[in-house]
C-alpha cells in the first residue's frame, strides 16, 4: 500500500507564508540556472474537450529537484475563474510515488506574486522607489507584502478600472503598510515618476505606453494578454523573460508578435536575460541607471512544483491534510 495525501485551500494557506513564498522562488530561480530543475516538453499542453462535451484543461510538468519531486499541474479553465479547480500532482523522486495533490488556487497566487517580486526587486535601481501596481485582485493582494520585505518602498500607488475594488484593496492594505499607499484612478498619474511598474491586470489592449515612462524604470508585466504597448519594448534597453519559449507564447510577448511587431525568431533574439540569470546574478539585470527594462513573468511549472512539493513536505511534518491509502498494483501472473 502506498498513501497519497491531499491538501485542500485552508491547508495550504496554513503551509506558505510570504517568507516561505520569497525563499522558493530565489532557491527555484538558483536551480534553473543551474540547471537542477526542468520543464517538461512542451512547457504547457492545452486540451479543449468542449466540442465533445468538456471544459477546457491546461496541463504543465516540472522537475524541481532540489526538493525532489516532479509534478504536473492541472488546471480546468472555467468562468468564472474563482470556480476553477486546479490542482498540482506531485511524485516524490526517493519511490517515484504519487504522493500528494494539492489544490493550486491560492498557491499559484502566491508563487506568481514571489517570482514576479523576486525579480522585480533584482531589476530595480538601488535606494528609495516608487512603485505603480496596475491591478487589484487576488495576485495583487500577495505582492504587497512581498514589496514590503524586498525593497525601501516611498509610496505605492495602485490603479484598477474598477473604483470599488479599488477602494476596497487599498483599505485592506493600508493598516499593514509602513509606506504610501495610493488609490489613483488615471493610470498616467499612477505612473508618472514610477521606478518599479508591475501590471496584474486582465487588459486586452495595452494600458502603459513609453512616454508615460521615466528613464531607468522596471515594468513587470505578468498579465494573461496585452497590457503593454510595444512602444515600451522598443524603447526599452533591456528584456528579461523567465522561460523564452512560454514568453513568445503568453502576455504581451504573444500579442506583439500576433501584431506583426516581431516574429518568434526576432523576439527570441531581443531577449538580453533569463530571469533566473539576473536573480543569480550570473547575467546583468541593467546595464546603466537609465535602462528601461522590460520584465515579462508569467510563471513557470517549475514554481508550480516545488511550492506544491514544500507544502506537502510541511504538511507531512505537521500532520495536515487528508491521508488517502492507495492499494499496490496487481502483480503480473
């Protein structure tokens, strides 16, 4: 017999805290330099089932072996997107058994939220920054904190299209918050004199345009579609993305290239660092003060894995969870 244990959303919240978030995603980051982590091929597989009567599904594999696991991802696409199920299948490496499913909702928050603030604080010129969040949900929520412990933040404006989220996002972070924290309803005020520039937004058209820029500022763009206008890209010194392939095929990277500004070839080649380089340090973030840098992160398999794989980990230590016993496989004749 072997047993699987299955960590629901109010385990998990109980397993990674911010800190926890934080140190994952430089220890992933420092494996994929280092070659000690890998992603499946392809990075993601969708399967669409809705003409024969299913869901949608995406489905992403990973390797993260400083943990010893490999996982898989599984996500049912379903609007609204809170009714989702998601969850991540994890198999230890020391018996290659499947030992846990954990639910994804929360935590891929989380781990969207650390990789995007791990890298964002890395690219950021040194000393006191002004930041504009673009977006109010649930990612959002995540990052603040993560700011908080990352960089000397002065004042943190956040914009959203929606006045009542808005509203409600910044009273909830403005008793825990040691800085400035704005509501501001044009997105250009957001932005003006911004040194740090995060979107987490659901736009389809691009919000943030080069002119409404200042030299030397980090834009972190990790939306599904396109909140940048390629302008930003062409007038950028710099492009970082965290994985190349997945990067021509998400967010804005995906819509400049449908618009006809790039091919894949000529996007792959204006790449100047991996994510993972910068963070460890191995490839340059910015070359002068001045650069504008452009940071695509739209998440890996391999943060997927191993936040999965930590939390089953904890869970086992602190007895959490539910413990399901699986029986062996029938023995061959």
């Amino acid at each position: 017999m072997s047993s699987l244990r299955i960590l629901g959303e109010d385990d998990v919240r109980a397993l990674i805290d911010t800190d926890t978030a934080l140190a994952l995603a430089r220890d992933q980051y420092l494996d994929q330099a280092q070659g000690l982590s890998a992603l499946s091929t392809p990075a993601a597989i969708d399967l669409d089932a809705r003409a024969l009567g299913g869901p949608r599904f995406k489905f992403k594999a990973a390797t993260v072996s400083r943990l010893g696991a490999s996982g898989l991802r599984m996500i049912r696409r379903a609007t609204p997107q809170a009714d989702a199920s998601h969850y991540c299948a994890v198999y230890r490496h020391a018996d290659s058994a499947l030992s846990g499913l954990v639910s994804e909702v929360w935590l891929s928050r989380i781990r969207t939220a650390a990789f995007g603030a791990v890298v964002a604080a890395r690219l950021a010129n040194p000393g006191p920054v002004v930041i504009a969040l673009l977006g109010c949900g649930a990612i959002a929520d995540e990052i603040v904190p993560m700011f908080a412990r990352l960089l000397q933040v002065t004042e943190l404006r956040v914009h959203s299209r929606s006045p009542d989220k808005l509203a409600a996002f910044v009273a909830r972070h403005a008793a825990t918050c040691a800085f400035a924290l704005r509501a501001e309803a044009a997105c250009e005020r957001a932005l003006a004199g911004a040194d740090v520039v995060v979107t987490l937004t659901a736009a389809t058209i691009p919000l943030v345009f080069a002119p409404m820029l200042k030299p030397g500022a980090v834009v972190c763009s990790m939306g599904n579609d396109n909140e940048l206008d390629y302008g930003v890209l062409a007038a950028a010194q710099r492009l970082v993305v965290d994985d190349a392939d997945f990067a021509s095929e998400a967010g804005d990277g995906r819509a400049w290239i449908a618009q006809g500004h790039l091919s894949v070839d000529l996007f792959n080649a204006r790449i100047d660092a991996l994510a993972c380089e910068v963070v460890t340090g191995t490839q340059p973030g910015r070359l002068a003060v001045s650069d504008r840098i452009v940071a695509l992160i739209q998440g890996m398999a391999i943060g997927d894995v191993a936040f999965a794989a930590q939390a089953l980990n904890e869970a086992e230590r602190r007895n959490l969870g539910v413990v399901v016993e699986l029986p062996s496989g029938t023995k061959p004749a």
